[in-house]
C-alpha cells in the first residue's frame, strides 16, 4: 500500500492530510510552486506554494458560493471580471448565467495553461472569455462599466497582497458601475479573525454596503470559510433571478442562512 501523504500546516499544530496517490504536475513558475496531486480521498487537487487551492471533491462548494450570491443578486450582469481565479473554475460559475463577457485578470500564466491540460477547463473556450495575463491591481485602472467584479485570490500575501489594501478596494469600486458589486474571499474565520476585522473596516470605508458570509469548505483551513459582498446600491437580499438548475450546493436557503454568522465570531467582527 503506497503511504504518501501530502500535509499542509495551517497552524504549527494544525492541518490537513491526504494520501496520495501520485504526483501529475511540479514546477516552479515565476511567481510560485504549482503542483497537481493525485489522492484517495479529494481526487486530484491543485496546490500552490504547497497550500491547497482545490480539490475535485470539493472545489465546487467554494467556486458556487463566491459567484452565486452576487449573480443572482444584481438586477442585470452583464460584464463580469474575475481576478486570479486561475484555475478556470470561477468562470464556469459564471458562465451558468446570460452575460456578455467575462475577464479572466491571471497574472500567473502557467497556472492556468495546467489546469486547462488536467482539469480540462473546456468552458474557457466559450467566446464569451477574455483572458489577461496580468497583475489585477494594474488592469483594474484602466477599466470601467463592471457590473461584477470576483476576487479569487491566494491568501492575502506576498504577490496577492496589494489585492486586499486600499488603493486596490477603490480601483475597483471607480470600475463598478452603478448597480456594481465586489465579491472576495477573505479567509477563515476560524484562523484569520484578525485579518477578516481590518479587511471589514477598508471595505467599508470604500463601499456603502459591506456583508460578510461563510460556507463550508472541508479542505480550507478550519473548515469554514468566509466571503465579502460590497455594494453601493445593491444589498446581499435583493435576489433578481433564481439560481442556475444544476448547481449542486447553493440554494436560496443556503443563501440566506450563508449571511447569519456564529454569535462570537459576530461579536469580535463588530465590537
């Protein structure tokens, strides 16, 4: 029996652990280590810089509740721009939906042509995509007339830093259009209070309205994770559209309890 196992420490106590089965892709692009692994349990996933950014078992949790609730919420998308998201997976969200275009913003090129030979990704091809290999904080300057914009970043660090300060926050809310929205993942609320507290307080000295949500995803750090819908005119309860039929997580049930946050992780956000 082969007892490989791939661990990722989200603590110096804590973490995750998958056996695996072998190891489909390894390298080092400019910007970071992409790795594509085989395992028992989440079948193939897709890590960077050692962390794990999806697996197939799971992935679709994380990508439906990022793109759902601000699609369904926005009275007429049209234009959306998804930045990082490299993978391809946000776009497939995306694409369940009438729009125009979406903006693929990736600044790491590799990352997206192995996913396209392991995952397949063969809705990129759809002529309704537009890829840039570019970092997002500069193609966001020259943009404008977005009705969505989906931050799909690593974690808040090293080259996606500038992704989470405020220069970058009010770029994208002079992109927006009226009825515009800003969706981002913003980490565990379980490992990363602290971070998703100042996150909270930029976003809102940017956005009129700002409301956090979670989800549940197995493979991220604590198991629980967190998002941020801001808006100046559009709130996380004026849904315009049902949903897209073959979504296998999201509903509007879900969508609504996914805004009610744990008592004291509520008390900490807003004390």
């Amino acid at each position: 029996m082969d007892n490989t196992f791939f661990v990722e420490h989200h603590t110096p106590n804590a973490g995750i652990l998958m056996r695996v089965k072998n190891t489909l892709h390894k390298e080092k692009s400019r910007f970071q280590d992409i790795e594509i692994i085989d395992t028992y349990e989440f079948g193939r996933v897709l890590l960077l810089d050692g962390k794990v950014m999806l697996t197939e078992r799971d992935e679709y949790i994380y990508h439906e509740m990022l793109i759902q609730p601000a699609m369904v919420c926005h009275p007429s998308p049209k234009n959306i721009v998804v930045i990082g998201g490299g993978d391809g997976f946000a776009v497939r969200e995306i694409l369940k939906y009438d729009i125009d275009t979406v903006s693929l913003v990736e600044i790491d090129e590799r990352v997206l042509t192995v996913s396209r030979e392991i995952f397949g990704c063969s809705w990129l091809e759809d002529p309704r995509v537009r890829v840039y290999y570019k970092d997002g904080t500069e193609w966001i300057k020259h943009r404008d007339g977005i009705d969505i914009i989906f931050i799909d970043s690593i974690d808040p660090e090293g080259v996606a830093l500038s992704l989470v300060g405020s220069p970058f926050l009010k770029r994208c809310k002079q992109s927006l259009s009226v009825d515009g929205i800003f969706v981002a993942q913003s980490e565990s609320p379980f490992y990363h209070k602290k971070f998703i507290k100042n996150y909270l307080k930029r976003l809102n000295s940017v956005f009129t309205i700002v409301k956090l949500y979670i989800a549940p995803i197995p493979t991220y750090p604590g198991g629980i994770w967190s998002f941020v819908f801001a808006s100046h005119t559009v709130t996380p309860t004026s849904i315009h559209r049902d949903p897209p039929p073959s979504l296998r997580f999201y509903t509007p049930e879900i969508h609504g309890a996914s805004f009610s946050l744990p008592k004291e992780f509520k008390e900490f956000l807003y004390e």
